[in-house]
C-alpha cells in the first residue's frame, strides 16, 4: 500500500467516530422525521381546517425552502428566541423536521391509495372509524409507502453531511478536516464515499429484512416490483424465503 | 332476534317507503318501495345504472337516501344518529371482494370478532372455523388473499360476512368478477345459504340463479322499479317492455 493510502488509514478511528456520529444523528432524524410526517399526514386529513391548514404550511413550506437555510434557521436564528440547541441537536432537528414535510406527502399518498371498498367492508362489519384506520387501512397503507419511507432514510443519511455547514464532526465535516491537515484529497475523499456507501447499503438492507419480517405474505408476492431491495440493490438480497 | 347495544332488537326485513336518491344531477332511485320479509331472497336485476347497486349500499347502510324510510330490520336508517346501529348486523359481499389483502383467510374472518364482538383469540378462531367450513374453505385458513383463486376469495369474503351472525345478507354482484368457471362455487353456497333461511338481497346477472333461488324477483330500470313478482312471472313471462327487452338481451348473449 502507497505511503499516501497508509496516511489516510492513519485517520481511520477519526473516520469511524464520525461514522458512527452520522449513523446516530440519521437515526434520531428519522424517527423525528417519522413523527412529524405521521402527525402532518392525519392532520392534513383531519375534519377540522385549522389541523389542516396548518399541516399544509408545513409541508409547504419546508418543501419550498432550502434544507441549508433550515438548519441556519435552527441553529443561529432559534438562539435569538430563546431556544438555544446545540450542533447536533440542531442538526437532527432541522432535518427531522425537514424529511418530515416529505414523508408527509408519502403517508397521505399511501392512505389514499387503500382502495375504497377495505373501508366499507370494514364498516358493514360494524369496526369504528378508529379501528378500521388502525386494522385495516394503516397497514395496507404502511406497505404500500415501505419503499419510498427507506428512500427518505436514505435522504437523511446523505443529508446529515450538510451539518458539516454547522460544523458538527459528522462523517463528511471530519473528512474536510483530515483532508485540510494531509491535503490527500483523492485518498480522503474516496474513503468517505466509500464509507457512506457502506452507511446506505447497510441501512436499505436492514429495512429489507425488516421489511421481510414485517410484512406477510411478503411484499414481493402479494404485488411484484414493490420489494425496495430488490429494485434498488438486486445483490443485497439475502436467500429466498419460501412461505 | 339479536340485540344492539341500546336494547333494541333487530330483525331480518327490510322496507323501503318512498325512497329516492341522486348524484349530483342524476336522479339514481326514484321513489322507491320495497318490502323484504324474514326469510325471503329477493334477486334485483335490471341494466347497468339502473339504481340496483346503489340501493343496496343505501340498505347496508354504506349510502344515505336523500329522502324517504329506509327501514333495516327495525333500525330506521333515513335517521343519521340511528343509522350506525346496523352495522355489523347485516353482511356485504362485494363485487370486488374487498378481502383484507393483509391478513391471511382466518384473519379476515376473525377481524370483527375480535375488535367488534370482542371474542378472544380462540373463541374468534372456533367461530370463524365454521364460517370457514360452511363455506368450504376450512383448509384454506392460511392463505392469504393473494394466494387463493376469484372464487375461494369470494367464499372467504362470504364467510367473513356471515361470521359476525348478521340477520339479513346482501349481495352486491358477488359473482360478476368471476371467470366463467368459478361462478358455480360461489353460487351454490349463496344457494344453501337461501336454503337455510337467510333473508338475502341479491344484485345479480346470474338469471339461472334467480330462477332458481330467489322468492321475488325486482326488476328496476332508470331508478324505478318496472316489474316484481316470482321468478316464473318476471323472467318467463315479463309484462312490463323494458323487462322483455332487458331479458332478450341477456338471453342473447
């Protein structure tokens, strides 16, 4: 191994520090994230107008604003009204917030797209409004939206490297620092890449299985094409599991 | 006799007085009156738009008429404050199924046992078993809805339905998503079901069905209902010429 290759590796500890740091701000994010989109998309189909008009500006106008500016707003303007977050916490939640307003979207989509008749089958069965939104429509619609909620994992993965903005020791703000101290840009760089490559795969994976364990009969069964590894990353499939 | 919550007890007919019903512009029912009695199978037959449908989902109680008495084994339906009490009190089975894809055969049939009646687990599987079994899906309570043929689904569906003990069925085109082929299965278990004493109504195309098992024919069109009387009458020798013309084309085919 070149002498530049040895340098880099030096650093390894740095870089799986901040790995790890990446890893936890995504997954605090994204259970934000879950949260707020969860709570946006029921009140944007609530009865009352205020519930929905106020879900609608958020998903509004965070989906119409830079992600950057969110988490400037978050982290040096929120101070000046009394909310004082450190880095991190600043970090986890602007992005929170932000892939929140996107999943929104998601779930909305994802409720509507239950088909009519599950909600009147289960009403002449005499389930509560309640109970048919727990029992049958939020799972149905929780497997129709699986796919596209990993991809927003992924989001918030990739977007915590916009933290390095505020200056938190996330996985890309440590690689600009090792970079500055050795100056091997080509060396520094493709390790990052690889390692957020190792961060992404092994998220969309776990999903996978999870998904696999969540799920019967299996997503790839009941409608073809909807398995979200099996589309994206045909190689991460680990071995056919027969029902 | 079941009993609602509030006491009341609700029976197995159906009156229809006056009842009228529109989308918008369109006038769908149009003074309507029908009487359904304990026991009896009325089959409703006419063309597509004729109103057939949407009168059931008003019977059901998944419409509400725009104005008139819709009496639900007792419940008065027209009133919105009342109209829930019929639920879980009649069966649907729908045209396109509706089963709960995410849930296997016995998990369909056990949903409303559990969460409505409040069995617990056993006592919601023993039930749903025999629901199953008169249906003659006893060996499919694994499956899930994918994994099972347009006409197996449709006896789940049924099963699902009669599960709860409702007092009066209703059957909306239960068997027109089906290939040709399959339609026999499903027929024959409406037919025991009608032998057994179910009060039924019955949306259909299947005229071999409703010469066979139906008590009454109805034939509506335009939102009214043409002609009614026994199976002979109506389909053999209709007097009212929208029914001759609507049976000579159906035969045609």
């Amino acid at each position: 191994m070149s002498y530049q290759w040895r340098t880099v590796f030096e650093y390894l500890p740095e870089f799986l520090d901040a790995m790890g740091l990446t890893l936890w701000i995504t997954l605090q994010a994204f259970l934000l994230a879950l949260v707020c989109g969860l709570v946006a998309a029921l009140a944007r189909n609530s009865r009352w107008v205020m519930f929905r008009l106020l879900a609608g500006a958020y998903v509004e106008v965070i989906r119409n604003t830079p992600v950057l500016l969110q988490i400037f707003v978050v982290f040096f303007a929120l101070p000046s009204v009394g909310v004082r977050l450190d880095a991190v916490t600043a970090g986890v939640v602007a992005i929170g917030v932000n892939v929140g307003a996107y999943l929104c979207e998601v779930f909305r989509a994802g409720i509507s797209s239950v088909a009519r008749g599950q909600g009147e089958a289960a009403q002449v069965l005499g389930l509560s409004p309640r109970q048919t939104f727990a029992s049958v429509i939020a799972p149905q619609a929780l497997r129709n939206v699986y796919p596209a909620t990993v991809n927003n994992l992924i989001q918030v993965l990739l977007g915590t490297s916009l933290l390095t903005a505020i200056a938190v020791p996330e996985l890309t703000g440590v690689a600009t620092v090792i970079n500055a101290r050795t100056l091997l840009f080509v060396q520094v760089f493709a390790l990052t890449l690889l390692l957020y490559l190792i961060l992404s795969n092994a998220l969309s994976f776990a999903a996978g299985l999870l998904g696999r364990v969540m799920f019967k009969p299996a997503l790839d069964q009941a409608r073809p094409g909807l398995w979200p590894l099996r589309r994206t990353r045909p190689s991460a499939i680990p071995v056919e599991v027969s029902s | 006799m079941t009993a609602t919550a509030n006491g009341a007890t609700i029976g197995s007919n159906v009156q229809l007085r006056a009842v009228t019903k529109a989308f918008g512009a369109v006038e769908v029912l149009k003074n309507i009156d029908l009487e359904v009695e304990d026991g009896e199978v009325v089959v409703l037959i006419g063309a597509s738009g004729s109103g057939k449908s949407t009168l059931l989902r008003i019977m059901s109680g998944l419409e509400t008429a725009d104005s008139g008495q819709v009496f639900v084994g007792g419940i008065p339906m027209h009133e919105p404050k009342r109209a829930p009490e019929i639920r879980g009190h009649v069966g649907m089975v729908f045209q396109q199924f509706n089963l709960f894809p995410h849930l296997n055969a016995m998990g369909n049939v056990t949903l409303a046992l559990r969460k409505v009646l409040k069995m617990s687990t056993n006592e919601a599987e023993a039930v749903a078993l025999k629901a199953l079994t008169r249906v003659g899906m006893q060996d499919r309570c694994e499956n899930y809805p994918s994994q099972l043929s347009g006409g197996q689904q449709q006896r789940v569906a049924i099963a699902r339905a009669l599960a709860v003990n409702p007092r009066i069925m209703f059957f909306d085109e239960a068997t027109s998503a089906l290939d040709p082929e399959l339609v026999g299965e499903v027929t024959s278990v409406m037919r025991s079901l009608a032998t057994e004493g179910m009060t039924m109504v019955v949306v259909t195309h299947e005229m071999g069905f409703a010469q066979r098992t139906a008590d009454r024919v109805v034939f509506m069109d335009d939102g009214v209902i043409a002609e009614q009387g026994t199976p002979e009458q109506v389909l053999q020798n209709p007097q009212h010429p929208r029914t001759q013309q609507f049976l000579a084309r159906v035969f045609e085919a």
